[in-house]
C-alpha cells in the first residue's frame, strides 16, 4: 500500500545527488511524487535525477546560499504549480577531530552548511507555504550526535542539535497553518559521508550499535516518506530515531 498523500505532491529533497537524500528521492519517485532534486554537485544531481525517472527535475544550488535558495524553490514553483514538501537533508560530515584540535574554518563550515543551510531551507519553505495557503509537510535531518556524545565530533554534533530546536520551533510556530515539521534522527548509515571516517571510527560505531551494524539509507527513506505523507497528519515537532537502537 503506497503511503497517503504522495501521489503527484510537489517535493524538494536536499543533498540529493547521493546516500540518504538520494534514495528518498527515490522512494518519492516511486510513491509517486514529483520530485526536484537539489545538490551542489551540479553533475551528479543532473545523472541522479535522469536515472530516477519519473519526471524528477535536477537543479544546481548550494544549500547555505540563500540566493541559490531562493532560486531552487522558485523554479520548483515555476515548473509544478506548488511545493508542498521539503525533505531538509544536506549536510557534510567531515573527519573527526578532538574538540582542542578543531579549526575553526571547519568549525565555520559546519555551522554554514548543516545549520544555516537547514535553516534557509525551512525558511523558504515555510514561507511559499504560507504564500500558497495550503499547509506543507517538512522533514529535517538531524543526528544521534545531537543526543549522545561521540569523541571527535563536537562541531558537527552542535550543528544536528540546532536542527532539532529548529523543528521543534517551527512545529509549534506553524502547526495551525497545517504546516508538520519533524526531524529524522539516524544512526550510523551506510553512505559516502559515514564511509570517509576512519574504518576504526567506522566499526567503533557499529560495535556500539544495539543491532551490530550501520543502517542503509532506504532504512531513513522509509521514514522520511511516511512523515512527508498523509499517514503522519498529527505528528509534528518530533525527532525520529531511525537508528537500530542506538537512542533507546
Ligand atoms: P552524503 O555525503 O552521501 O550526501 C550528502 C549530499 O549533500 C551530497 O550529495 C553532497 O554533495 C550534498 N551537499 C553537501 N553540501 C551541500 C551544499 N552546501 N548544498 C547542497 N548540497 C550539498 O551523506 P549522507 O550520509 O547521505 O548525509 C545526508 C544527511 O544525513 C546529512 O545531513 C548528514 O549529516 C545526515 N546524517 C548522516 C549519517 C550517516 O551516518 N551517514 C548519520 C546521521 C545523519
């Protein structure tokens, strides 16, 4: 049974051309969504969306850019009628690096991207929504960093817990004008970000996972989906482990 809602709905997913974002592109595609694709790598956004099919558009754009922002949703606008949902995804990891040790060019870099980033996002997409009168469905991605500390990783972690405040906020600023903002909280998963760690840094993390072992990046879709769709109608403002028990 396909999930409620999705057929022909207008979505935008970020950090599309590659791991979780790319594959809930595609689970959009086959729920039957309509799906622009956004990524900063202009080549492998374009060959993502051309093997997807299903009238997925590509579109170029630096998520921490609020031109580019602005730019993308305008497009979307322009080609489908409406967006009505946004999965808020792009992110960058980077290697991990004890707390003392931190650069603050990647300190910067990390707030750019993962937060601002997902900030302007969730700002342009509430805006069209309220612009367009219809309500809209919002998925951010966060992380278990936000919630548990992992050596190495204290940039980056700050960065996924001011998503989870941002969807909080929004959620309750926005529930009554049918606007549903929720996070998506996972685990370690099997994409390009988490295999350029370390392979001890790798196995430390499935060691220490109740279930043994990374998650795959249809694992999140699913989820993302399902809160994206009609079957999730009263759940915003939550944060959902997707993490084979690593929160629990
Ligand atoms: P990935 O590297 O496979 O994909 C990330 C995509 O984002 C890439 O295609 C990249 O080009 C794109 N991107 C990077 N910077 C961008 C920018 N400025 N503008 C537009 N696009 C940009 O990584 P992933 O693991 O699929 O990560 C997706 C999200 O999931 C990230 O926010 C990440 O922090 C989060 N996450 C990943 C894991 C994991 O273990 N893989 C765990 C928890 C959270």
């Amino acid at each position: 049974m396909p999930f409620k809602g999705l057929q022909d709905r207008v979505a935008i997913v970020t950090g599309a051309a590659s791991g979780i974002g790319l594959a809930t592109a595609q689970r959009l595609a086959q729920e039957g969504a309509k799906v622009a694709l956004v990524d900063v790598d202009a080549d492998r956004v374009e060959q993502a969306a051309g093997e997807l099919g299903h009238g997925a558009i590509a579109l170029a754009g630096d998520v921490s850019s609020e031109e580019d922002v602005a730019r993308y949703f305008g497009e979307v606008t322009e080609r489908f009628g409406r967006v009505a949902s946004l999965h808020n995804n792009a992110g960058i990891g980077g290697m991990p690096v004890p707390l003392a040790e931190t650069e603050m060019a990647d300190f910067d870099r990390l707030v750019r991207i993962n937060q601002r980033g997902v900030f302007l996002n969730l700002r342009q997409m509430v805006r069209v929504a309220l612009e367009q009168g219809g309500g809209a469905t919002i998925v951010n991605t966060a992380s278990g960093t936000a919630f548990h500390g992992v050596p190495g990783l204290a940039a980056y972690a700050g960065t996924k817990a001011a998503i989870l405040s941002f969807t909080r906020n929004a959620a309750v600023e926005y529930a009554k004008d049918g606007i549903r903002v929720n996070a998506v909280v996972p685990g370690p998963v099997g994409t390009p970000l988490f295999e350029a760690f370390p392979e001890e840094f790798q196995s430390g993390a499935e060691t220490f996972n109740p279930q043994g072992r990374r998650g795959t990046p249809g694992e999140i879709a699913a989820v993302v989906a399902f809160l994206l769709s009609d079957e999730s109608t009263y759940i915003t403002g939550a944060a959902y482990a997707v993490d084979g028990g690593e929160g629990a």
